[in-house]
C-alpha cells in the first residue's frame, strides 16, 4: 500500500519536518507492506531548500494592507502552482491512500495555506482517492475565499478527518457546521522521542540547570500573532537579555536556539551580540547553538536541556515526547490548545501574567515537577495509534468499495482568485 502524505516537510521551520518523519515513521510501522511518500505543498524536495529571500518578502508583506497582501500572494504562487498540480497529479495516480497532516495547515495566512491546500484537495478529488485530514492544526478567522478553497474538500472521497487539540475542533466545526465531523488525533510531533539520531552530532549530557531558550524573530509572531503585538512575550533582544541575567542568577546555564529558520537565527546572533551578555558568554554561562538543518539535529539540542521555554510549538511537543519540562508563551492559540491538552495549561503562559518574573518562577516550577512517564505515555501511544489507524481504516474501505474505474482524467485548473471581503 502506498500513503501519498502532504504537508511543509521541508519548511525552515524543523518543527514542521519533525512532524512529517514522525508521521512518516507512525505510517510505515502500521503494516510490513505500507511505502510512504510525503510532499511538501510548497514544492520543496530537501531540508534547507527554502528561499534565503523569504524572511525580506514577509517584511514587506505585512507592510501591505490584508487586502492587498492577498492578491501578491495570489499572483506570486500562480506559476508554481499550476506545476505543482502536475507533480501532485502524478504521484496520486499510484496511492492508495492520501493524508493531508500533520500541522496548522487550516490557517488563513493571508490565502498562502489556502490556496495551496486548495490545489492539493482539488487534485485528491479529481483522483477519486481516498483522503484523511490528519491531525492538523485549524485557525479561528478565514477570509471568504478561504473559506471556498478548504471547501473543496467536499469534492474529495474523505474518509477521515482529525485536529490536534480543543481548540481547533471547536475551529472546525465553526467553519463546517454540517461536515464533515472531525475527531482529536494527538499532534504526530509526539513521537520525536523515536526518531533515529545521527552519531555525527552526538547528543551532550543535560546539565541538571540548563535552560534551553528557542528564539523566534519578533516579525514573525506578529504577522500570525491572534494577539495584539504589544503582548507578545520577549518581544525585543533587550528582553531576551533581561532574561537570560535572570536565568543565571538563578543558577541556570541558558542555551539560545532556534527551530531552523533562518530569521529567527539572524535574531539570535544579535542576541549573543549584546554588550550586556558578553560575560556570560566568556564565562560560558551562557551559549548558542548552531543553526539545525534537519529536524534530527534540532532534537539533539533539545536532549542537552533540563527545561525549555519556547514561543515555537513543536519545540514544546518535542520537548514533552522526550520527557523534558516546558514552559510555553503564548501568541497564538495553538500553543494554549497543546498545554491544555497534554494537562500542563499552567506551563503556557499568557496575558498580564508574562513578566520576566512569571517566566523565570515557571522554568524553576517545571524544572522541578518535571513530566511524569505515567502521565505523557497515553498520549504518545495515541499519537502512533491514531496515524497507523488510518491505514487500517483505508484498507477496510477499500475492500468494502473496491475502486472503479479511473476517474476522469480531463484537468482542471485550480482557479487562482482574490474576492473582495471584510474578513482577515
């Protein structure tokens, strides 16, 4: 059997790959026969391939009012989405069974998800195979063209459909009222813990007091902030440094990383490169990781750690599959949905309550409850049970419905369109 899988595997972003080679190894452990291709909606084929142009055209970007920012990325992705839509109509023609997942891929960014989930659903529909939405995140706000292009899902033979937490449940059926019903399938980034690590970047010892601390670039949480800017936690280097005098003055090391894209470790350099931290850079109290290029490398940083405070939310998963502490803050309900669902909601850190004080009472609090084994296995369990489920589920379908003929091969091509709305 052959599992087509579709998502942002080979995104800046390792978080995105580590779901991918999770879901990836969930799928192909199912059953001795199953083969598992993934493509990235992009259009990406390796880690690390992203455009180094990016993190300037987001800039300009969210300079642009929501409007307009639709209709440039409208025209930008005409051309390579209608390449894409060939490569993805070849790779369907031999699947038996397709999974869009995991990942917050039901997100209006400014049609940018839409319009490339829209092309991947319009082609599962034409091929007549059948579909599992799998795990995915689901934003709360989508334009009316947004709204259409998810649609398109209704044209597609859907077997299954499943989001990652609360939050994005109550999401889905917001915006699809009347179907299709959607289950609670853990988030695949759960399974990190199995991953094979390579021995060329061997994993150090976790010193009992060190701090990991995942940087994100501040334009990037605005720009898909559900919050107001000026709430976002950690916002500039001079607070990144405040906190990291704190941190050692608590008896913590603290290591600065990133989850791979390439902005956020730009902002990490000026980090490191503030006056204020040069002692401790000497001194070794404080250090800084390499920039990861592959989802394996960011896992054996977060090893080196005794607890982890991130904005980034499969720095926090992958934290939680390897049985490190966590601390999370907020900018975005994806992160509170997690926390809620994995029972550890004081850990995520939100509103008037983020001050460097909160945050530094929080890493001393997680370091030392710590996360219990009896407590986090479920929930790894039903992350690899959920995903090898739909291997099952599709072959039972198909014995049930054997598939016809092969659907019409005419094309189609995906319509490319901005309408004027009032939504963001």
């Amino acid at each position: 059997m052959k599992v087509l899988v579709f998502n942002v595997k080979y995104s800046d972003n390792l978080g995105d790959g580590l779901l991918a080679l999770c879901l990836e190894k969930a799928l192909a452990g199912s059953r001795a026969d199953v083969k598992v291709e993934t493509l990235d909606i992009a259009g990406r084929t390796e880690f690390g391939s992203t455009n180094s142009r990016r993190a300037g055209v987001l800039r300009v970007l969210q300079m642009l009012p929501a409007a307009a920012r639709r209709i440039v990325i409208s025209v930008l992705l005409q051309r390579s989405l209608r390449r894409l839509r060939q490569r993805f109509d070849r790779s369907l023609r031999s699947a038996d069974l397709v999974v869009i997942g995991g990942g917050n891929l039901f997100q209006d960014d400014d049609l940018n998800f839409p319009l490339k989930v829209g092309l991947v659903l319009d082609c599962v529909a034409r091929s007549s195979k059948p579909l599992a939405i799998h795990a995915v995140g689901v934003s709360a706000h989508w334009s009316k063209t947004a709204l259409k292009l998810f649609g398109r899902m209704r044209g597609a033979n859907v077997i299954s459909v499943s989001v990652r937490d609360q939050v994005s449940l109550a999401n889905w059926q917001s915006h699809f009222p009347a179907g299709p019903l959607a289950t609670i399938a853990p988030d695949p980034g759960l399974l990190a813990r199995e991953l094979s690590l390579p021995e060329v970047y061997p994993a150090s010892h976790a010193n009992t007091k060190t701090v990991a601390v995942c940087v994100t670039a501040p334009f990037i949480l605005r720009r898909h902030a559900s919050i107001s800017a000026s709430a976002i936690p950690l916002a500039d280097a001079s607070q990144y440094a405040c906190l990291i005098q704190g941190a050692v003055d608590l008896g913590f090391k603290v290591k600065l990383f990133c989850n791979g894209a390439r902005e956020d470790q730009f902002f990490l350099a000026q980090i490191a490169r503030l006056p204020e931290l040069s002692n401790l850079i000497r001194e070794g109290r404080l250090t800084t990781a390499p920039r990861p290029k592959r989802p394996e490398e960011l896992v054996l940083i977060l090893k080196g750690a005794s607890v982890i405070l991130a904005h980034r939310l499969h720095a926090c998963i992958a934290a939680y599959s390897l049985g490190i502490p966590h601390v999370g803050l907020s900018w975005d309900s994806k992160l509170p949905g997690f926390f809620d669902y994995t029972g550890r909601g004081k850990y995520c850190l939100s509103g008037s309550e983020i001050t460097q004080a909160r945050i530094l009472s929080a890493l001393v609090e997680a370091h030392i409850e710590g996360i219990e084994p009896q407590t986090s296995s479920p929930i790894l369990e039903a992350a690899r049970l959920k995903a090898s489920n739909l291997v099952d589920l599709a072959s039972a379908m198909h014995a049930l419905d054997p598939p016809a003929a092969k659907a019409d091969s005419k094309k189609t091509r995906i319509k490319l369109y901005v309408e004027a709305d009032e939504a963001d």
